[in-house]
C-alpha cells in the first residue's frame, strides 16, 4: 500500500503519512509505527482539517 505525505509538511522531515486507502497514519521519522484508523474517521478529519484556516 501507498503512502501520502502532508502537503504541509517541511524539509525536516517530520510530517504525517496517510495511507492510500485512507485506512492508517503514522509518523515519517517512525514508519513502523503505523495508527489503524477507520476510514470513515480519517474521512471526517479531513474534512474538519480543510475548513480550518
């Protein structure tokens, strides 16, 4: 599986990933660490994110 990298994230290196089926997060710095999310959640997080300035 695919991972996506924050569009927001800077050249350190620290950012979040989110898997391609919307369905994990986890931390660039620590790739093993993967957070199983259901999609539905990552769906509504997304969706506060992007109405927040």
């Amino acid at each position: 599986m695919s991972w996506r990298k924050s569009s927001r994230s800077g050249p350190t290196g620290n950012c979040v990933e989110l898997r391609g089926d919307l369905a994990a997060i986890r931390d660039s710095k620590s790739p093993q660490a993967i957070l199983p999310v259901p999609e539905v959640a990552t769906r509504k997080l997304l969706g506060f994110l992007r109405v927040r300035p």
